[in-house]
C-alpha cells in the first residue's frame, strides 16, 4: 500500500465509512479525482491593447533540451505578465487543433516520447506541477516511463514527497518545496473552503476563516513534530492542542480526530514532508525550513515559481480555466482571474480553449504524427496523461470511460503513440511478474513487441521477471 492510501481512521486502515466525516464520504479516501460536471461559464474579453504583449511573447521561445521540451520551469520572464481575470480572446482568427494532434502535443510536453538513459539527472517536466504517488507503483514508475532512471522503492534525495493538489501526494523536486509550498496555498478564502471540503461548515460557524484554519492547523503541527512520526500518533497529538471544530468524531474508531483534508493540506504548510513507502504514513520535518514561512497563507503571486496555473496550460494545455479548476479543486471564479497573460486561444475540434503562447510552436509541430515507430508506454493509473479534465479528448469512446476512470481499482493504460489503446493490471506472484491486458483495437505485431518490452522494463523497476 502507498504513502496515500490511508486516512486517519485507524491510523493507516483501508477505505471504509468513517461517522461524520460527511455524507456519502470515505474516511482516508483522497479527493484524486472528481466527474466531469463543472461546467463553467467563459471568461471575460482582454482590452485590444493586450494583443501586442501576446504577439510580442509569441516571438520568445525558450531553449530545448535534448527532447526538444523547452525549459518549462513556471514563473520564467514569458510568463512575467498576467491579465488579471482576462482569457487570451482577440480579433485574429483562433488556432484550430483536433485532439489527436494536442494528444501528440501532451505527449511530447510530458516527456513520454523520451528515452531512457541510465546517466540522466533525476528530473522531468512533469515535476513542475507534481507527480502523484497513488497507485501500485506511484511517482517513481511515471517518472521512469519518462526516461528518469529509477527503481521500485528507491527514492533519490532529489526527490520529496507532501500532500497538496486534493489531498493527493503528489513528488516533487526537493529543492522547489519552498515555492511549491507558496505555490500551493489556497487562492482566496472561497478557495480554502473548497479545499478543506467537510471541514468549511463547523469552522464558518465558529467564526474561523478557513484560510485561518489552515494556519492555525500548520503551527500546531510543526510544534508537535520534532522528530518522524505516523500519522496515527500525530492525528492524536492534534486533537490534544486544537479546538472543537477543527475536530470531528469517527464512529469506527470511536475516537475524534482532526478533519482529513485539514490534517493533510496543513502538512506542506508546517515545512513537513512524508517519508517514501511507509504505510500508515510517516511524517518529518523538512530541513531548514524557515520559521516566517510555517503557517503563512498569503495568496501566491500570479506567475510565481511553481505556478501550478503555468504547468498545467503547458503539461495538460490546451485547456479551458473550468478545467484548471476542476483538476485543481477550486473556484472558477479564482482560477479566471488568475489566468495567464500569455494564454492565446486555441480551438480543440471547435471548442474553445488556451494555451501558452510559448507553447504554440509545439502545437503546431504536433500536427503530424512523428517518424518513426510509435511510442508505447504502460502508464500509471493516476498517470498526468489520464488527469486532463477533458476525458472525451483522451477517450472519445464514450463505452471506454468508465472501464478507465473508475472510481476505485482503476486500471493503468496502454499508450501507443499518443492514443490509449488497452488497459492493463499487474498479476504478481513471488518473483514472476505478470500482466492482464485487455486490447481496446487489435495491435500490430509490432505494437505487440514494444508492450512486452515495457512489461520487462516494469518488471526491472519492480526488481522481478516478467511473465
């Protein structure tokens, strides 16, 4: 079982009904994803003078790496500028793409098409937005399939792990966690309750900001761990120093504990991280975290470092600012006026949508297929390819959705190219790894051939032989 999976109901139990933590809710059940039915009204016209600003970032491109993927680090000088709630909307006619062509496009911008090399840095695009560590073999597999050389349960001191978008643990690049941390704060007030989901009644109606409480929660748990601890004995050293209604009470354990999305969101906040592989889940300080930044909520800066707006136009782009707050969880309304500056619009078989300027070119090359043969991957089940909130573009059949975005036991996906062509399921017995495949079109001898090879590479990063 991963870092994730376990809530505070019996320090580290599985998912099972938890009393009051809401109706209809599973206690240590992460927010990972949410349905499709958001659906928000667009967003304001930009003044015509913004046209030159767009025109003029259009022109700057920044250098590529080996791959081809432009430096991508969020908050660089072409997203110095915002528009302060304006989409990207001119008098030019819209670049039109169809979704095989921004499925080609998110391919390459994730890094998929990217070799392994054994003499790599321990980093990947992907990183600026976070790679969620849920399912069976989490961050460290979808980093791998991105040509980061790593293996099951061998986590690189590059690497850290925390709680943030939904709930979720999501790895990140060491050395970013004090941006990210700013990064990940909530929006507004509005933004908080949204977060911190069943939470937000008892705290309103005890005249606590939610915002506030987030605080509050993050410099109560830096003072109460000094040295590694599970979150079972952390969750009681919480409910000794907090007050009433950050508290609920669990009719299974028969026991109060702090609020799930309150206890988890608070963890970065407080300079903590979470300790790899350890099930219920450990969690330490960060080293040398400053004091000023423990509990701090101020907003974050719009086209600050680790801009999760930036990385998400350019990692899962083009998209509409109603899917940025679906995949995020927060308002509509904050995620508009936060919108990028240099988002230029861009028409997905006639739906409108944006993206960087910066990324444009890279759309555009994505027209065509690439040379030569296809890319063939086994993504993760919580893969940033499967997370776009636009599932009909990843899986225009509409009989396909449900069999990959279930609920719980999700599947991984069979990438070939840039279309998901299968499921699969990891069937491990001792040292023989197996897997069950189901083909969604018939493949190819050669489509066949490059699966085998991914199962082998699975079963080199699990430590085991394929099947």
């Amino acid at each position: 079982m991963r870092t994730g999976s376990a809530g505070l109901c019996g320090a580290g139990a599985g998912l099972r009904p938890c009393g009051r933590v809401g109706a209809g809710r599973l206690a240590g059940a992460l927010p990972v994803d949410r349905p499709e039915a958001r659906a928000v009204a667009g967003a304001p016209v930009r003044p015509p003078e913004e046209d030159v600003r767009v025109a003029m970032v259009l022109k700057l491109a920044g250098s590529a790496d080996e791959s081809g993927v432009r430096d991508t680090r969020v908050g660089g000088d072409v997203g110095a500028a915002w528009h302060g709630g304006a989409m990207a909307t001119s008098s030019r006619p819209a670049m039109s793409a169809d979704r095989a062509q921004v499925l080609r496009y998110r391919v390459h911008a994730q890094q998929l098409d990217r070799r392994p090399r054994s003499d790599r840095t321990v980093d990947a695009a992907v990183l600026d937005l976070g790679v969620q560590d849920t399912g069976p073999d989490g961050a460290l597999w979808a980093l791998a399939i991105r040509g980061v050389p790593l293996e099951a349960g061998r986590w690189p001191h590059e690497l850290a792990l925390a709680w943030t978008l939904r709930g979720a643990p999501h790895a990140y690049r060491r050395s970013d966690l004090r941006a990210v941390e700013r990064a990940v704060r909530p929006f507004s007030e509005a933004d908080a309750a949204k977060r911190i989901m069943s939470a937000a009644g008892p705290l309103k109606k005890a005249g606590i900001g939610r915002a506030d409480a987030l605080s509050v929660a993050a410099a109560a748990m830096r003072d109460v761990v000094t040295d590694p601890l599970g979150k079972g004995a952390l969750s009681t050293r919480m409910t000794a120093v907090l007050d009433e209604p950050y508290l609920r009470w669990c009719g299974p354990c028969q026991a109060t504990h702090p609020y799930e999305m309150v206890f988890r969101l608070a963890t970065l906040h407080a300079g903590l991280e979470l300790e790899p592989g350890t099930s219920p889940p450990v969690v330490r300080r960060i080293p040398r975290w400053p004091a000023a930044q423990v509990g701090d909520l101020t907003p974050p800066e719009p086209g600050g470092p680790s801009d999760v707006l930036r990385a998400l136009l350019h990692l899962l782009g083009p998209m509409t600012p109603g899917q940025a707050a679906e995949f995020l969880d927060a308002p509509a309304r904050d995620v508009r006026e936060r919108w990028p500056h240099d988002a230029v619009d861009v028409l997905v078989d006639d739906v409108p949508s944006s993206l960087l300027a910066g990324d444009v070119a890279a759309l555009e090359r994505a027209a065509e297929p690439p040379g030569g043969d296809a890319v063939v991957r086994l993504l993760g089940p919580y893969d940033l390819f499967l997370q776009g909130r636009d599932r009909e573009v990843i899986v225009p059949d509409a009989r396909r959705r449900p069999e990959l975005w279930r609920t719980l036991g999700r599947p991984g996906a069979v990438l070939v190219g840039a279309e998901i062509a299968g499921t699969w399921r990891p069937r491990a017995k001792g040292q023989v790894l197996a897997l069950e495949l189901d083909e969604w079109v018939p493949w190819d001898a050669r489509t066949r051939a490059a699966v085998e090879r991914e199962h082998a590479r699975l079963a080199a990063f699990r430590g085991v032989r394929p099947a």
